[in-house]
C-alpha cells in the first residue's frame, strides 16, 4: 500500500472518527474497504432499526442505484475526495421517505480507507418538486382545452362563419364563457399564490363573523334565487370577533356556498350554521363552526381526503360544465390554515355535503396547534 489513505486507522483514531460520526445529526456511516461499516451514530442505528457498526453496507443499501454508488465509491481506483450521490426510497409503516446518500473517501491526508457515508432525508424536496410538476402539468391542461376552443372558433369565425350572423353570435357567446373562465382560473392562481405567502402570518384584526356571514349571503342571494333553492340559516345573536382577515373570510364562505350551488343544486336546499362550541379537539379554548350543507348527490367517501388538493375534481366535465376551476377547496384550506383554523368535510352518496370552517375566537390565547386539511 503505497500511502496512507489506504491504511486502516490506529484505535485512538477510530476513537476520534466515531466521536465525529456520533455527533452528526444526520445518519452517517464509517465503512472499511471490504463494505464492513467501522463507526455508524446513533442516527443511522434508528434509521435501519439495527445497530450498524459491524453490519456490511451492502446488506443495508440494496436498491440498485444506492448499490451502484456504493461499489464506485469503494473502488480502489476512484479517486480521493470524489464524491458520489444515490437516492433510496425507505418505507415505513407510515410513509415512505426519500433519503439522497452521500459517499466520499477521505483525501491522502487523512490516512483513513473506505468512505464516509452520509444520508439526508430530502421527503420534501421531492414532494414539493412533485407538486410543482403536477402544478404545471394541471395548469397547461387547463389553460390548453380554453385556448384550443378559442382558436377553433376564432379560425371559423374569419373563414366559413364570417358571414353567419347567427353561428358569429353563438360562437362569440361561448367565447366569452372561456374567457370568463381562464380569467376566473388566473385569479384564483394568484389568489393561491398570495395565501401561500402570507400562510404563516396569524391575522390581527378583530372580525365580527356575522357581518362577514351576512354581507356573503347578500352577495350571492341573487344566484340563490335565481337557481330556485331555499336557502335555510342557523345564526345565534352574538357570535364572538374573531382574529381574521375579512376579505379573505367572505372569499372562505363565498367559495363554500357557491360550491353548494354548483354542486348541490339538486337538493333544493342549502343551509348554513353557525354555533360557538366550548373547545375543539387539537385547538384551545372557544371555536365556532360554521357549516354550510347541501342536499344533492354527495361524494363518494373516497375523494374526501383530496377535495383540497389544487384541480382535484369528483367529476371534471359536471365541474367544467359548471365553470369550476378546481381551486376553490384548496384555497379555503389555505385560508383557514392562516387562521389557524380547519375544514371538515361529510359527505356520502345520495345525502349532500356538508363543509365546516372551525375558527379559533379572537379571545382564545394563540395556539396553533396541529391545522387539518380535511377529515
């Protein structure tokens, strides 16, 4: 052996090196030359549910990319200070986690062989990326049907329409429907884009929720009637301020009803409830819930847990039919999430839906507390 990188190290400097491993908050590993693992904290003793020092590595990094890099980096011939990079998918119980493994060999100067092995649960990264390509992905389809019926009536209209009062009337009619819709989508993107940059920032102000329950029913008391549904209320005098932003609760409850409207239609009812309730499990202190019911057909119980995500749609074409851009749920839990709120939601087949906003009391103390999505 020509230098000392490939010697192993004396027992007061393993000593040290182990003492350096234990203190990595990550899980990391020393491995000799052979794969047999030298030193391994108490990270990585937790991660693989076994004590590692003395196991071999390659019993405990088996998929095929992990593997791969392992071999490379144990190569006699890969060149000091290099170093290598895999992802392994880990699964649990729970939930699987995406974990980037690192592997370097120490330079000449150390006198140590073998590698330092580290891994760095990168879950999120990979998550948010995934959202990010799934984001993308839904916008550009959405956009896309528009934009093509757009072109194709635009094309008709400067070729064999042109001259058609009545095909240009109809056209110029579904034309303004899309426009109407793209922009409907372009707000609430924005509207989306803004909620997620202000998530973490508990508003300050005192609400009177009546007055914003009031002033949404008005808003939309037109459409109400005019789509031949009674509309049923449940608000005691005196409900308590809440700590909120107003506009941003109207924009809660407003997405609430309307999708009542929208969806639940068929029921001939809706109402709306409010109550102050004594506590709420997972927040402290007074909360009140204010629950908006349809009547119609209901939800099959499987798409409960994902009406938040960003497109999600029970039925896409009743839902295009109906002018929805799939992000009304998604940035009620956005809001509410900045409240430190939460959004329950009920529903089975043939018996409508119900939807309730949990808000803390502006008197309660802050406590954030876990913040659901949907139950």
């Amino acid at each position: 052996m020509a230098d000392g990188a490939t010697a192993l190290p004396d027992r007061a400097g393993l000593a040290t090196l182990r003492g350096m491993i234990h203190a990595l908050p990550d899980p990391a590993m020393l491995v000799a030359p052979d794969g047999v693992i030298l030193a391994a904290n108490p990270a990585a003793d937790e991660l693989f549910a076994t004590p590692m020092t003395g196991a071999r590595v390659r019993a405990h990094l088996r998929q095929p990319e992990a593997a791969a890099m392992i071999e490379s980096a144990l190569d006699p011939a890969s060149p000091a200070n290099a170093t290598h990079r895999a992802q392994m998918v880990i699964g649990s119980a729970s939930a699987e986690m995406t974990w980037q493994i690192t592997a370097r060999k120490p330079g000449a100067d150390a006198g140590i062989a073998g590698i330092v092995v580290s891994l760095q649960d990168i879950s999120d990264r990979e998550a948010a990326e995934a959202q990010r390509r799934d984001f993308i992905a839904n916008v550009s389809h959405e956009l896309r049907s528009p934009l093509t019926v757009l072109a194709g009536f635009i094309e008709t209209l400067q070729g064999a329409a042109q001259d058609d009062p009545k095909a240009r009337a109809e056209f110029l009619g579904i034309m303004a429907r899309e426009t109407q819709r793209m922009s409907a989508l372009v707000a609430d993107l924005l509207s989306l884009s803004r909620l997620e940059g202000s998530e973490r920032i508990r508003p300050r102000h005192q609400v009177p929720l009546s007055e914003v329950l009031q002033s949404t029913l008005a808003a939309l008391a037109p459409r109400i009637a005019a789509a031949g549904l009674t509309l049923e209320q449940d608000m005691p005098d005196g409900l308590p301020m809440i700590a909120g932003d107003q506009d941003q609760l109207v924009q809660v409850f407003h997405n609430l009803l309307e999708n009542a409207l929208r969806y639940g239609a068929s029921g001939g009812r809706i109402s709306l409830c409010a109550k102050l309730e004594a506590r709420h499990f997972g927040m402290e202190g007074p909360v009140i819930h204010v629950t908006v019911t349809d009547y119609g057909d209901g939800i099959d119980p499987i798409h409960i847990p994902r009406l938040t995500e960003r497109f999600y749609r029970v039925d896409r074409a009743r839902s295009r039919a109906q002018d929805g851009t799939g992000l009304g749920l998604s940035i009620v839990k956005h809001i509410l999430n900045r409240h430190r709120g939460r959004l329950l939601i009920r529903s089975s087949p043939g018996a409508g839906s119900s939807f309730t906003a949990v808000l803390p009391c502006a008197s309660c103390p802050e406590a954030p507390g876990p913040v659901a999505g949907s139950s």
